[in-house]
C-alpha cells in the first residue's frame, strides 16, 4: 500500500458509521477534504496550474452539495463533520 492509500484508509475508519461503510456523506466529505488540502499544496507551489485549480474548483463544489445534503437531512451529523474536520469557523 502506498502513503495515498493508507491516508484514504484511515480517513475512511475514522469517519465511517457502521463497518462497512464506505460511502456515507461524513465519509466523502472527509475524503474530498482531504483532496482539496493536497491539491492546495500543489497550487501554491504551482501558480499557473489552471487545470488543476479547475479540478479543486469541483471538488470543492461536490462537498459544499454533499455538505448541504447532510444539513439538510441531519444537523447533528453535519456540524459533527465540520467540527472534526475543522472546514468552518
């Protein structure tokens, strides 16, 4: 396994519901939260990567929806995540 991967891995135990879980928002918020802070490496180090700010640009409007979503459907859960992750003030 590489660093990607148990990275992907640990996110996944520690946000999951059940054992099997692997897709519940809490879980794809934390996974996309976790793309969105390598990718903003990146570009601080690559100004003009365009591409790539285009691909961070969507992944971070595929966790505002997933974010919404989980408001919506339980406040309890989301300000669970947003706490643990720390991605509002």
């Amino acid at each position: 396994m590489d660093v990607v991967e148990l990275n992907k891995n640990t996110i996944i135990q520690k946000f999951r519901r059940h054992d099997s879980d692997t897709g519940s928002p809490e879980v794809q918020v934390a996974l996309l939260t976790s793309r969105i802070k390598l990718l903003t490496e990146h570009l601080k180090v690559h100004k003009k990567d365009f591409d790539s700010r285009r691909g961070l640009l969507m992944l971070v409007g595929q966790r505002r929806r997933l974010l919404d979503f989980l408001k919506r459907e339980d406040e309890k859960r989301y300000v669970k995540v947003i706490r643990e992750l720390g991605i509002r003030k």
